[in-house]
C-alpha cells in the first residue's frame, strides 16, 4: 500500500510513531496518543506532498533533446544565411534554392548580388534596429524580397530574406484597380459636365442641338450607372466567394427566362440566338448570380459576333458532377495573347469598340469570380477569323441533397 510513498517519509512516520509509544509508556492517555498518531502522520506527508497510492510511481519524464540551430534553420521555408568575416559560413536549403548551392564560403556580396544589399551587408549593425532592405529581382525579375540583417554570437551576422511578392503584387492590383475605375467613371462625367455647361450657355436655346446634347448625357449617365452597377456585384460576389451556394437551381427554367430577358433587349439580333437544352439536373447555385453569368456571356457573344450569325447557347448534361454550358459566336475572333487576360478587370481587346458597345471591362471579371464561387470551371477558346467560345461547368445537385430537400417539403406539406 505504501510503494509509492518513498523511504524519506516512511522514516518520519516511524520515529513519529516511536515518540508517541514513548509518551504512552510515561503515562499520556490512549485516546491523547492515537490522536497524536494519526496527526503527525498526516502532517508529514502533507508537508512531504506525498498521499498513498496504489502500485507503483510514474516513471519521471524523459529529457527533451537540444535542437541545433542547423536543424531549426533547415526546417524553414524562408531563405537564412550565417555570415562571419563576410563569407557565407552557413545557408539552408531554402537559401541555396534562390541562391545556389556555390555560395557556402563565398563573399556574402557575391551570394546576394544586389546592390541595395551590399552595403547593409558590411555597414556596422546598430543594436535594436533592423532596417529592412527591399530587393527587386532577386531570384526572379519579378520576385521582390525583404532582406534583415541582425548581430550573432562571435560577430556573426544572421541574413534573413522574406519572400514579399505576393503582397507586392496584390497591392499593384488594388492600385490598378482603383485607378481604373477613377478613368471610366471620370471620362463620362467630364462629357456630362461638358454638355451641361454648353446647354447653359447659347446651345440649349435650339431644339435639335438640346435633343441631341440630352441624349449623349443619358448614354453617358447610363454608362455611368452599369459601371457602378458592375462594382458593386463584383464587390458582392468576391466577398460570399469562400461561402458555396447552396441552394437548388432550375437550370432549364432559368435559361429560358434569360433568353426571353436578351431577345427583348437586343431587338436588332434576337433571331440570331439559338438555345439547345438538353434533360438537365438542377444545379447547386445562386440563382441571380447564374442569371447575372448568362446575361454576360451571351450579351458578350451578341455584341460582338457578326449581325446576322448564330449565337448559340447550348446547356447539356451527360454524365458526372458537371452540367456543360457553352455559348459560341461568329465573331472576329480573339488573338491567342489576349485570351490569359480577358478576365482581368477592365482589360479589353478593343478598348475604343468596347466603350461604343457599353461595355465596362468587368463582365468576363464577373464571369470568372460567380463560377469560383460555385466550384465550377471557365475556359475561353478562340479563333481570329472564326469565332469564340465560352465552356462553363457547373456543379450538378447532389443526389442526397436533393433528397433532403424533398423529404423537408413533403414534412411541411404533411
């Protein structure tokens, strides 16, 4: 019963125990010593803070292995170098990835060729301070890194690079993002402006001229509101983009009710357009942002595809995950360098026909963002003199989703 208490305290309770039996035999009363007893005994292990257990004691801890600072180094993913006497004495493979396995012993400016690092190199290091040094094209042209340079034990000095790429570059494209919805919004005010200013002055007088001038400042104004109209969804969509629809799409239903919507509204093409609808599943979707996808891609192929040649837009399902939409014109046709950018916002094959359409430069950009958030796939074929086409898969419903739609239907109904 006791294993588990040690010899120490075992002692203790033993010699408690014999000066208690003494004070018995000089005549102290036997309630007064077992009392005595049984207090000391648990003072002791009290003070001990030992209690009794069964079986024996957890065997003590093993001891933790010390890490060399090699190993910690090679277990990063960012590029580390050791530098004493200005030579590379040590550098992770991260750091011989970018630079090369060569520089182990080489001049630390000869490893990090670049002229904004040489001097931070050698300078002397200022304690508590770490500038950070900004490399372009270190690795690659394009890659941009952040260099720090810190004091080590025996004037070592440790290189730390951070790869800022990335970073760099989403910046560039909120910068260019911004600044080119600052030109598109502020080239149709400046017409507005523009013709405001001269119906106040002497035009506004004629009838014809004040027609004339009222219709450009509605096409502008209007402009103006399908590019603010564009922000927004694309704002909306990029912000639900890592939340997955979830909701059952009539795909049949929907396709029907925008072809009605685009012939109505493209009077000078409406016999142009051609739908092919097989036996389709209902699709797992946002049923506005898949109207928004269809109104683009087809309004796209009707805007530019040559007045009277087919636009068809053809929806089928034959086997797996994916229902197939395709829309195909008869266009001119896109060159092979600018199908990789079509999505990008406001980029444009033809800016000055693009304007003349109403086009805003973010129709492909929305395209592209609505079949992310739906898990899907985009792609954009391309023939100069031939045509274009558009493939978008999107994911069927799931067979048990469905049935737990129905089976929550049919409760409610019941």
């Amino acid at each position: 019963m006791w294993e588990g208490i040690g010899i120490r305290p075992l002692v203790a309770i033993a010699v408690a125990a014999i000066g208690i039996v003494a004070g018995a035999l000089l005549g102290a009363p036997i309630e007064a010593v077992a009392l005595a007893l049984v207090a000391a005994i648990a003072g002791i292990l009290i003070a001990l803070g030992t209690t009794p257990v069964r079986g024996r004691a957890s065997p003590p801890a093993p001891p933790v292995t010390a890490v060399g600072i090699e190993e910690v180094l090679d277990a990063m993913v960012e590029p580390v170098l050791i530098v004493s006497a200005n030579r590379v004495r040590f550098a992770n493979p991260a750091a011989q990835a970018l630079l090369g396995g060569h520089i182990l012993g080489e001049d630390v400016r000869m490893a990090i060729r670049h002229p904004a690092a040489a001097e931070r190199l050698t300078s002397p290091i200022e304690p508590h301070h770490d500038h950070a040094v900004h490399l372009v094209g270190l690795g690659a042209r394009e890659q941009r890194w952040e260099m720090h340079v810190r004091a080590a034990a025996d004037g070592q000095r440790i290189v730390h690079l951070i790869d800022r790429t990335g970073s760099y570059a989403t910046d560039r494209i909120r910068v260019d993002f911004v600044a080119n919805a600052s030109h598109e919004l502020r080239t149709p005010l400046a017409s507005i402006l523009g013709f405001v200013e001269t119906l106040r002055d002497e035009a506004g007088d004629e009838p014809a001229i004040r027609d004339r001038f009222l219709k450009v400042m509605f096409d502008e104004a209007s402009r103006m509101r399908r590019l603010v109209d564009d922000l927004m969804s694309l704002s909306r969509i990029e912000a639900e983009k890592y939340r997955a629809p979830d909701r059952s799409v009539d795909l049949e239903a929907l396709v029907e009710e925008v072809r009605s919507e685009i012939v109505s509204t493209h009077n000078g093409r409406a016999s142009d357009l051609i739908v092919e609808i097989g036996e389709l599943p209902p699709v797992t979707g946002d049923r506005a942002q898949l109207s928004q996808l269809l109104h683009n891609v087809v309004g796209n192929a009707m805007k530019y595809g040559r007045p009277g040649t087919p636009v068809t837009l053809a929806v089928r399902y034959e086997a797996g995950p994916m229902v197939r939409i395709t829309v195909s014109d008869e266009g001119e046709g896109i060159a092979p360098e600018h199908l990789p950018r079509l999505t990008e916002r406001f980029y444009r094959v033809d800016s000055g026909r693009s304007r003349a359409m109403g086009g805003t430069g973010l129709g492909l950009a929305i395209v592209k963002h609505i079949v992310e958030r739906h898990r899907g796939r985009f792609d954009i074929a391309s023939t100069p003199g031939v045509g274009s086409t558009v493939t978008i898969l999107l994911p069927r419903e799931a067979l048990s989703s469905k049935r737990n739609v129905l089976a929550t239907q049919a409760a409610v109904d019941g």
